[in-house]
C-alpha cells in the first residue's frame, strides 16, 4: 500500500511540475531591431526551461521612459549602452551587459537599386529616391547612428527634405518593405531575414557599429528566471542566433 502511495505521490510530481514551468513567465522590454532573433532565442529559451518571455518591441528610448515611469518589465534588452547604465545609476537596474552588437545597412525592396549605383551614397542622391526612411534619432539608436552616417558623408543638409522618420528601426524597415519610402536605414539583421532577401542592401561604412547592452530591473518579480534569461543571451547557442542575423 505505501509503495503505491508513494508511487501516486511521484507521478502526481511529475505531471504537475512541468505545468507549473509552463505557467512561469517573464517580460522583456526589447528593442526594435532584435525582434526576429529575438523570437527564436526566446522559443529556444522556453524549450530549455519551460519559462516564457513574453516580448515589448519598440524604440529604446520608449522603453527606458516607461520602465523609469514604472512598466513592470523584468528585463530591458536596449540599443544602445547609454540607456541601461542610466537605469544602473539610478538604482533601477543591475550591472548591464553587452549582448549584441549590430550595424545599419541601407535596404530597399527595388533589387535594382542596387545594382544601379557604386555605394548607398550615390543611391540616396539618385532621382529614383524620393523617400528614405530613418529610425527616430530621439529615441532609436539605430536612427541617431543612421544620421552620424549621413552627417559624416556631408548628406545631412542634402537629404533633410528626403527624409521620412518612423518611430522604431522596425518600423523604419516596415516602410522600405512596403514601399512606403523608396529605401531605408535598417538594421542588417532585417536585411538578411527571409523578407529581406526579396530586396537589395548597401554596407554604411560611415555608421558607427551599435553596441546593444542589456539588463535585470531591480523590480522584476521574478529575479531568478530573469537573471536565468539574461545568461542564456551569452549562451553558444544564442550566439548562433545572433550571428545569422548578422550581430556579432
């Protein structure tokens, strides 16, 4: 009779611990440019643990106002380095941590816009480009370095009237995929995604590459499973990740 307690008292262990691994989630505030490796690291994430992250995507500096105004984000994935150290100092995050680092290509959904001039310079100055989208360089790091790019190839002045600016460098690609705008600063891990393929990019030698740096909030309800997230980010297999997407 015991031995059969006891093995009643196993299996109902068994059954109900993976469901309450199921149950566990955590949020993660992420910025706009990680969105598609983001979402096979976290499924990878899920597998492993039975922990779900459950994703915001939009602007960095959107981000870093609402987890300063109080949004119960756990952990804040940035574009930048600039915005988790200020969450750091303030009390507000743990030490942060580089986990990416990526670079901004010129896209757009015309293959031969590509093939018809040397260098994204001569494309952005061509007829043919009437509209280019650039991320916020308020909020949206990929923007501010899209627009160091242009300030250092002395096309700031020339292309102001050209220039179309989305909230996000996600929503910057989503212009340029829809021909909304006739090519766009992205981010390359957009260009070398399967929608990005059925379009064209040149390399911006001019832009500076993005260093992303990532951290825990204080608040987060759940540090453990927080912290467990932030490490499998340096994992090998999340690097893999990272790197077919163009980050390194």
């Amino acid at each position: 009779m015991r031995t059969r307690i006891l093995l009643l008292v196993v299996l109902f262990v068994m059954a109900v611990l993976p469901a309450a691994a199921a149950d566990k989630k955590i949020t993660a505030g992420v910025a706009a440019n990680f969105i598609m490796p983001f979402g096979e690291i976290a499924a990878l994430f899920e597998k492993e643990t039975g922990i779900k992250v459950e994703p915001v995507f939009t602007s960095s500096g959107k981000l870093y106002t609402q987890i300063v105004s109080g949004a119960p984000y756990d952990v804040f994935l940035s574009a930048d380095e600039e915005r988790p150290a200020k969450l750091f100092k303030d009390g507000l995050a743990d030490t942060p941590f580089v986990y990416a680092r990526g670079q901004i290509v010129l896209w757009s959904a015309d293959k031969a816009l590509c093939s018809g001039f040397k260098d994204w310079r001569e494309a952005v100055q061509s007829g043919s480009v009437k509209k280019i989208a650039v991320a916020n360089p308020e909020t949206a790091p990929y923007g501010a370095v899209s627009m160091i790019a242009l300030k250092a190839a002395g096309l700031e002045e020339a292309l102001k009237d050209k220039l179309v600016f989305p909230q996000n460098i996600g929503q910057a690609f989503q212009y340029a995929s829809t021909r909304a705008v006739d090519a766009g600063f992205c981010a390359l891990s957009s260009a070398v995604s399967e929608e990005g393929k059925n379009g064209c990019h040149f390399t911006v030698e001019q832009a500076p590459q993005v260093v992303q740096a990532a951290c825990v909030l204080v608040r987060s309800t759940d540090k453990k499973a927080a912290e467990r997230f932030a490490g499998f980010l340096l994992t090998p297999v999340a690097v893999d990740v990272k790197v077919k997407y163009g980050y390194k």
